[in-house]
C-alpha cells in the first residue's frame, strides 16, 4: 500500500499544469448574455485533462523510477476518485454559494441540467463524482490504447457510432437512452449503480491493456 500511496502522491503533484489550467479557467471563464454556464462547471475541465497526463506523462516517469504497472494503475484509480470528489465538491460549493449571487443573469448548472439537483445537493454531489470518475476511467483506458492496433480500432467504432447513431432516428434514440442513463438521470440509485458498473467493467478493461503496454 506505501508504494501505491506513493504514486498516487506523484500523480496528483505532478499534474499541477491541469490544475493551474482549470483554475484560470474556471476563474477567467466569462459569458455574455440572460443565460450563462456556471464558473463550477469549468472545474469538469480536470477530469478531462488529468488522464492525458497520467497516461502519456506519468507512466513512463514512474516505470523509470521503479513503480511497478499493479501500483501505477491503483495509484491512477485512486488518484481519479479523490479527482473526482474535488471536482464535485468544488462545482457544488459554486453552486450553492456563488451562482446565485447573479442577480441580472440566468446561470445554468449541469448538475441541474442533468438532473442530479433534484435530489438535494448531496447526492447530487454524489452523483456527479461517480459521473466525472466514470468519464476519468474511460479517457484513461482509451488513452492508454492507442499505440496499439484495437486502440485504432477502438477509435473507430466509436467515430462509426456517432456517424452512423446520430442520423438515423431509432439510432439516435438508442444512443440518446444511454446518456440519459450515464448522465441526463434524475434517478440516483440507478444512476450510481450504472456509473460505478460501467467504471468497473472499464478498469477491468484497463487493467488487460496495461499488461500489454511497454514502454
């Protein structure tokens, strides 16, 4: 467990250009307009580019240094949990705080948006976290598989999906169910469960990739 603590403390410092990043623009980030998107969802912007730098950064730094592959990746794991706990603590905080103070504005939230409000400000935190740790996980096994050939392939299905998915009506309805389940899903129970399956069954993915990845 030290060396995975140990990791998990060498992801989260070296990845201060994400956090500087986000801040400035969570903090800068302006719109014009009756209705704006809130500063807090800015803070998203964390959980998208933190698994760039674990991946294409960190792994080889930490290889060399003599990390072993099982404690890199539950140091990435954990290091995306405590990721997605700030993020949800810090958009929630905004939310609650800040974005009501815009008298001559309409803000708009995602955690709104999404539906997650309607169940009080806890589990809505609660459930944007497992959300963010979901998306964290996929971009990080994505990522993770594209110096190989099924990571192309990957690419691939996924560009065919949104081709193909999004024209056709009964497709597009299809795709349009599984984000209402990921994410558009008022009903927290089930979209809890959905999240942390989904980011199960994806670890587990990573975990086969990894085994395969040199540096």
């Amino acid at each position: 467990m030290r060396a995975i603590f140990a990791v998990v403390k060498r992801l989260l410092a070296s990845n201060k250009i994400s956090f500087i990043l986000t801040a400035l623009v969570a903090l800068c980030a302006t719109s014009s307009g009756e209705v704006v998107l809130s500063n807090g969802n800015y803070t998203w912007l964390l959980a998208t580019l933190s698994p760039f730098f674990f991946v294409f950064y960190d792994f080889t730094k930490l290889m060399h240094l003599g990390a072993s592959k099982k404690a890199y990746y539950m140091g990435c794991l954990i290091s995306y949990g405590i990721l997605a706990l700030c993020i949800s603590l810090a958009n929630t905080a905004v939310h609650l705080l800040i974005d009501p103070a815009y008298s001559a504005q309409r803000v708009i939230n995602l955690m709104d948006v999404c539906r997650w409000t309607e169940n009080g400000l806890l589990l809505a935190a609660l459930q944007q976290m497992v959300f963010l740790l979901l998306v964290m996980v996929f971009l990080h096994v994505l990522l993770s598989m594209q110096a190989h050939w099924y990571g192309w392939l990957t690419d691939a299905v996924l560009a065919a999906i949104i081709c193909i998915f999004t024209p056709i009506a009964p497709l597009r309805r299809i795709l349009a169910g599984f984000f209402r389940l990921i994410m558009l899903n008022g009903n927290a129970a089930a979209h809890i469960g959905i999240c942390l399956l989904l980011s199960a069954a994806l670890s587990l993915g990573g975990l086969a990739v990894l085994k395969r990845k040199t540096l």
